[in-house]
C-alpha cells in the first residue's frame, strides 16, 4: 500500500500549485514584492501542517481536508490575482478557518452533548435571536439585510444560522418519536399538533426570516436543505405533498406579487434588455465565461474585474475567463468529490443524528455550489450566495471549515458507533 | 515575459487539478476494494465464507464475509466465534473445522440443519472445496478458498 500512496500524493500536488500560483502571482505584480512569496510560503506550511497533524493523528478522513484545501488554493490564487490586498485578507482568514477546523474537530469530540433532547428548542430559538437581531440592527449591503456588526467586526449570522439549522434538523430526526405533541383547546375541541407539523413549521420561519431580510439564495438553500432530508428520512408521503404545494405556493406568490424576484426573473429570462443596468452583472459575467474559452487566457490576462463583486459571488466566472471551461470543470469536480465523501460517511454511521448532520452539511454544500454556480452562469435565476471555499468572505470561508470540522469529526467516528465494517458500495 | 509565464502556467494548473481529482478518486478507490471484506485486506491465506443473501433483506446484523483463520464455530449465542443473530440458526449450529490445509463443516445437532450443496449433512465432518455452498438457518454461504497450494 505504502508505494501506491506514495506515486500518488494528491497532497503534493496541492503544495505544486500553491508554489505555482504565487511564483506567478510575484511575477504579476509591478513592483516585485516579496511578502507575496512570504504569504505563499505560509499557505503551504500551514496546509502542510493541517494535513500532516490529520494523517499522523488518524483523524478521521484524510480527503476532506485535501480536496477543500485544493479548492481553497484556487480561490486564493483568483482573489490575490483580482486584489492582492484582499488577497492577504483572504489567507488570514483562511489560517482562522483552519485553526477553527481543527478547533470544531476537537470541541465536538470531546462534547457529545450536541445530538441533546434539550437543545432541540435552543438551536431554532438560537437561530431566530440572531435573526431578530439583524433584522433590528444589521446593515444592508448590496439588497440583503445580512450584515451584523459585533464590535468592529462584520459577520454575516447566515453562516452561522445555517449550521444551527442542520443541527436542528437533525437532533429532530434522533428525537421525533419522543418528541410530544403539542395540544391546543379552541372552543371546546382538543386539536393535537403532531412533532412533525411544529417542526416543519420552524423550518419555515427560518426560511420566513430569511425572505424578509430578501435573502433569497439563503431561503432556497434552506428549503432544499429542509426538504432534502425529509425526503430521505420521513416517510409521511401526505406530509411530503403538503410542503411541495406549500413551496410552490410560495414561491408563486413570491413571483407574482413580490418586484425584487419579478426583477431577477426578468433579469435571467432576457439579460440583454437592460444590459447597461440590471443586466450588467449577469451579462459580464457571461462574457468573461465566454472570452475564456477552452483553455482560458491565462492567469492575470483575463478582464475578469469588469464583474461587479467578482471576488466574491462571480469568482466562478473569473475562474473560467482565465483557467477557461476546463478548470471551472474541475472545480465543479472538486465540489463534486467533497459531497461524495460526506455522504460516503453519512452512509457508514448508525446514529441517526450524525448521519443527518453529515448528510446536512454534504448536501448545504453541494445545493449552495449549485446555487451561485447555476447562477452565474445562467442557468437559474441569481441569488447572491457565496461559493464554499472559494469565494472572498471570513464568515463564509469560516463557517465552511467548522462544518467541515464536524464532518471531520463525524468521519473519525471517535464520539459515535459507527459500524465496524466497511461496505464496498 | 509574463504573458508567456502564464500561457504556460494556465495548462500546468488544469492539469495539475485533473490530475488532484485523478488521484483522489484513484485512493478512494483502492481504499473501497482492498476493505470490501470485512476491513481485512485479503490476505490470501485464508479461505472465508462469503455471504450471498443479499444484506437488506435480512433484519439482523451479518457480515459480507467470516474469515477461517482458525477453527470456528457459529450460532446464536455469543459463544461462537462466529455469532449471527439469524432466528432460523441453533444456539450452536454448526462448526467448522481444520485438518492441516483441508477445512471440514460439522453440524451441531441444529433443529433446522445445515445443508451443503443442498444436501443435508450431520455431526461427521464434511469436506469443503472452492465454491461449495452452505446453507444455514436463512444464510447462503459461499465456501471460498483461493489459498495457492
């Protein structure tokens, strides 16, 4: 075995490109500056000791880390490349996502409190606090309410309700028999509200919140998440067909009466109409997918700044306009690995609320991969979400480490009963 | 100078993702079909008994395959090596025993039998070969032995 994972090291292959990105991203700028060949050699230490402390401490799946590393390194390669200093930011967040990573792998072996009967109610209520207080005081930057700011530094509590969310979804699967119904008296009748009605309705104020702070990415990723994991677990198919007329009717309505979606619809059907105005964004974006071609112009040859917020929610585009179809493939590929692993541990574990919250998060990473990816290049209507991994964000990029810290930890399977064996699917 | 750098370059980075992805789905691979059996990679010394029912349709917890490292008894109850919570099986149903390099199969007095190759055996020793079926309570068997003689 020894030979064969030597020939193969995915891992060096990591290290080459970041040796390569930034030897170019040094060689990009005007005045040769060294700090970048200092950043990149700081990349590569700290990707070297992440994986090094994994492989040598067995903990738990060595892919998951390679991969999102590998995703990482090309975002920031994009990011340096669009705006050096963002650049650094990026990297030093990056080295907080890490540390973060190996800190939730650790937290949440350590506690095994979190799949609690009691914490069923805390993590929506939880939720909605953070909710509540963005609504009340967060700052709207670019159409969303999204941004709560907690002593200078700006957060985004999506990233973190999202975590929440999965938790919740899934500490109600490990609970739902033992979950009791709830019983109202309106004139003289007893109505019993069954657990799945209270909790599906939680699902939905999540999602309700979410509307109002006109985050419609989030909203989407929510339901899709929410309606996922209903379809694998509950088998209730009158309950199933209630929420599909109840999405449905939402989003009809949502479509017909609210002007934000009508915009963005109008805006996917025919980009071109306003393409000085609305459509400006979108149609960029198509063209720096279009100018990249196969092979794409080069790292630093493109024009990918022409994209409004391209580091951010069209970093896709830039990834094709200057890696070309090609490397988008090969993210969208990366992606693609990463939610088979996750759902690869899912299938292993017997626990039914580490296997929800591993099927959780592969899925909120794969539906939101989607989302922005579909998105930018025109394939359903845009949503600003952000890319995981990729994207410029410290709240993103943070929260997707600590969901892949847990998966980590799920995948080690030191804090639960995960079957001995190992099944050849 | 750096156009020409990055001309390069932009091939190197694609090939150097495919070949990341090459490899990754490469190790995922090789770690699926040296585990297929149990965890244990296969040694090829031992013969094993793989199961053929197919695993969802039986409600008890069973293995794809039991390794004959040593002599090895199977049954309900705890006390076998070998321990298959199948209703259909006997407390101690059958063992399976070692005479040099040839492996027989006994039954233990088991209410529902074990049959080899569809016929019914008893308490004296059986020989197996490469391929033979073993039939127990609900349980399809096959006895295999690829060891090189």
């Amino acid at each position: 075995m020894d030979s064969i994972y030597n020939v193969y090291k995915p891992f060096r292959m990591v290290m080459f490109f970041n040796v390569l990105a930034f030897t170019l991203m040094f060689l990009h700028e005007d005045k040769k500056d060294f700090i970048t060949l200092a950043w990149g050699i700081g990349i590569i230490l700290l990707i070297f000791g992440v994986y090094v402390l994994i492989k040598w401490r067995h903990w738990g799946d060595e892919y998951l880390f390679l991969i999102s590393s590998m995703l990482v390194s090309i975002g920031l390669m994009m990011i340096y490349r669009l705006d050096p200093d963002i650049g650094k930011r990026q990297i030093v967040w990056f080295a907080g996502g890490a540390s973060l990573f190996l800190l939730s792998y650790l937290i949440f072996n350590l506690m095994p409190m979190w799949n609690s009967k009691k914490l069923y109610y805390i993590y929506p209520a939880a939720s909605f606090l953070l909710f509540t207080l963005t609504l009340a005081y967060g700052r709207r930057i670019g159409g969303a309410i999204n941004w709560l700011s907690i002593a200078g530094i700006n957060i985004q509590p999506l990233e973190v309700i999202k975590l929440l969310f999965i938790f919740f979804t899934a500490s109600y699967y490990k609970h739902r028999e033992s979950l009791k119904a709830l019983s109202l008296k309106i004139k003289g009748n007893d109505f019993r509200i069954k657990s799945i009605y209270i909790y599906g309705v939680l699902s939905y104020i999540h999602m309700g919140f979410l509307v109002l702070q006109r985050e419609w990415g989030g909203a989407l990723l929510f339901f899709l998440i929410y309606f996922t994991l209903l379809y694998i677990f509950e088998s209730n198919l009158k309950f199933m067909l209630a929420n599909v007329f109840f999405a449905g009717a939402g989003s009809l309505g949502g479509i017909l009466f609210l002007s934000h979606i009508q915009t963005r619809i109008d805006i996917w059907l025919n980009p071109w109409a306003d393409i000085s105005g609305k459509g400006y964004q979108i149609t960029q974006s198509l063209f720096a997918i279009g100018s990249g071609g196969f092979f794409g112009t080069g790292i630093g040859l493109g024009s990918p700044e022409l994209i409004p917020e391209v580091h951010t929610d069209f970093i896709f585009s830039a990834i094709c306009e200057e890696m070309g179809i090609f490397g988008g493939t090969g993210v969208i590929l990366l992606y693609l690995l990463l939610v088979y692993r996750g759902i690869k541990i899912s299938l292993k574990i017997n626990d039914i609320f580490y296997k929800a919250l591993a099927l959780g998060i592969s899925i909120m990473i794969g539906f939101q991969t989607f989302i922005i990816i579909g998105g930018v290049v025109k394939m359903i209507p845009l949503t600003g979400i952000t890319l995981p991994f990729i994207s410029y964000g410290g709240s993103s990029l943070i929260s997707s480490f600590i969901a892949l810290g847990i998966l980590q930890a799920i995948s080690s399977g030191k804090s639960i009963q995960m079957e001995e064996t190992h099944e050849g699917e | 100078m750096f156009e020409i750098l990055s001309t390069v370059f932009k091939y190197i980075f694609i090939i150097i993702i495919y070949y990341f992805v090459y490899a990754i789905i490469r190790l995922i691979y090789l770690d699926i079909s040296t585990t297929t059996h149990t965890g244990k990679k296969l040694s090829g010394k031992n013969p094993y008994l793989k199961l053929i029912n197919r695993r969802e349709t039986l409600n008890f917890r069973v293995d794809e395959s039991y390794f004959l490292d040593e002599e090895k008894t199977l049954g309900r109850s705890n006390k076998n090596e070998i321990c298959i919570k199948d209703p259909f099986l006997s407390g101690e149903h059958a063992a399976f025993l070692r005479n040099k390099d040839v492996w027989y199969v006994s039954d233990l007095g088991s209410k529902n039998g074990t049959y080899v190759n569809d016929e019914k055996i008893d308490a004296t020793p059986y020989e197996l070969t490469d391929g033979d079926t073993v039939h127990l309570g609900q349980l399809n068997f096959i006895f295999v032995d690829v060891r090189e003689v």
